[in-house]
C-alpha cells in the first residue's frame, strides 16, 4: 500500500523538489497540495506549486491555497533561492477553491486521512488555525513528519520562525511528530554532480528537479562559499519514504514565543533539566546516511 501524504508548502526551490520525490515514489500517493506564506508571499508560493505540478506531470494532485499570513506577527520574507519565481512555463491548473484550512479539517475528520501523514514544509499556519478552528483534528491526524527547528542552535530555523504561535499550537497538540531540522538537513547537500546524475534519468520530473537543483547549487557556492546545495525539505521525504535514513531521538521540544533573539527557538527540555526522553512530544532528526538519501532520490525520479 502507498503511504499517503498532505504537502503544506512554501515552494521555492527545495519544496519544489520535495514535491516531485513525493509525487513520483512508487511507494508514495501525494493527496494535495497546501500552498502557503513563507519563503515568499502566498501569491509566488501559490504560482510556484501549481508550474512545479505541470512540469513534473502531477497535475492531477489538488492544490489548497493556505494563509497568507502568520497568526500574529508580521510575514517574515525569505531570501536566497526561495524567492526566486520557479522557472517552468504558465501553469495549466487552478487550485480547489476551497480554502486549505477547511480542507485539512474536512479531509480528517471523515476519517479518510487516518492512514495520512501531514507534512509540513514550511510554516505551520495553515494547520494551526485549523487546530484551532476543530480541536478533535488532533486525533485524526496518525503523523506529522516536518521540515522545520533545530536543536543544536542558537538561532531560530526559518520555519517556526515565521510563525512560532503556529509550531506552538501544533507542538503542543500531542499529535505524533517527526522534526527533520538544521541538523539533518544541513549535512545532506547535494553536488554538482548528483544534480548532472539526477539530469541523466531523462525523465520529466528528473529534469524538472535537475533544473531546480541547479539554482540552489549554484546560489549556494557563489553566494555562500561552499561546495554543493542544500535541498531542506527533501530530507523529509525521505524520512518517509524509508524511516531509517534518517536517524532520530526522543526529545521535549519547546516553541519560544519571546526573546529578542530566540522567538521562534525550538528548545530542547533535555539539554537543560534532563527531562526530555521521559517527556518526549517529539521524534527528533540528528543525522542522516547522505548516501542513501541520494539514492532515493535517484528512485523516486525515475
């Protein structure tokens, strides 16, 4: 049986390859999209997914336009290769015009989604208003599996940064969560030449996720300095994909709302009273086998 799977996104270029590894693992069923605010605003998030759906041959997947905005503070812009305007001709699809949150709700609560993991690539708006709009969601939703945090930091990762009263009312919902952070993703880069070998496959979604690829290597050694790309949410397809990649911990993740510098910190419990393994809400990623992700990435484009 597929594992199905929700995309809440914020598409720049990793959600872009993110989505096709989701839409064409044979081991996969991508049910929708949910388009939101995040690397950019909703409007270039929203017109990314529905080019990247097209050019990967995944029209057939729905797509839910999400908030537009975070649940208090002010939109957070993104900057580097998540900006940019995905380069894939005119969408051919329109998105369902029922709203994502009202989706998610819906979708759940039939029971239709008891075997769906929600994922998460972006900020958590879209399911933090719908937690709040239908409390039972909690029980409905079997997983959560998200790109998001980091535990090792100093500084807030970007995705709960951008709505930390969102990751807080997801965080504390006592549904099941797997956090694929800076610490996973950030040793999971992707060379030139895997992008080339990924190129080679010839199909239209391998090319597609080359294309992308591309960019992100290329912003990243010339703007940043360093060998390779990083491809953040595609880490957590994998993580899906095949469990084991990546491997995990049990801590008690926090979400701080305050602090100059700290809003939007996903704060380990046990790093401080070691207390987190007993109290664990979260399924915490510490590393990955880098190989091995590559490797699926190579099975899902073919």
């Amino acid at each position: 049986m597929k594992q199905k799977v929700i995309m809440d996104v914020d598409t720049g270029c990793d959600d872009a390859v993110a989505m096709l590894l989701a839409g064409h693992h044979p081991n996969m069923e991508l049910v929708a999209v949910l388009p939101v605010h995040g690397n950019a605003p909703l409007t270039q998030t929203l017109d990314n997914s529905l080019r990247l759906l097209c050019a990967g041959k995944l029209e057939h997947v729905p797509v839910y336009t999400g908030a537009s905005h975070p649940l208090i503070g002010p939109i957070l812009a993104g900057d580097g290769d998540q900006v940019i305007k995905l380069p894939f001709p005119e969408p051919t699809i329109e998105p369902q015009p029922k709203h994502a949150v009202n989706f998610l709700i819906d979708y759940y609560m039939s029971g239709e989604g008891k075997d769906t993991i929600y994922m998460p690539i972006g900020p958590l708006t879209n399911l933090g208003l719908a937690l709040r709009i239908e409390p039972r969601l909690k029980e409905k939703i079997p997983q959560i599996v998200t790109m998001g945090g980091a535990y090792a930091t100093s500084f807030a990762e970007f995705n709960i940064k951008a709505d930390p009263e969102a990751a807080f009312i997801v965080y504390s919902a006592g549904i099941p969560i797997k956090m694929i952070g800076l610490e996973v993703t950030d040793v999971a880069k992707v060379m030139q030449k895997d992008v080339d070998s990924i190129r080679k496959i010839q199909t239209p979604w391998a090319i597609a996720a080359a294309d992308v690829m591309d960019i992100v290597v290329d912003i990243h050694t010339k703007h940043f300095g360093h060998e390779g790309g990083i491809i953040f949410d595609a880490c957590a397809v994998a993580a899906v994909i095949e469990p084991s990649v990546v491997k995990t911990a049990p801590m008690h993740i926090d979400i701080e709302l305050t602090g100059t510098n700290t809003r939007g910190c996903t704060a380990v419990a046990s790093r401080f009273h070691g207390s987190g393994e007993k109290n664990a809400n979260v399924d915490v990623g510490i590393s990955i086998d880098r190989e091995r992700f590559i490797e699926i990435m190579h099975e899902s484009l073919r």
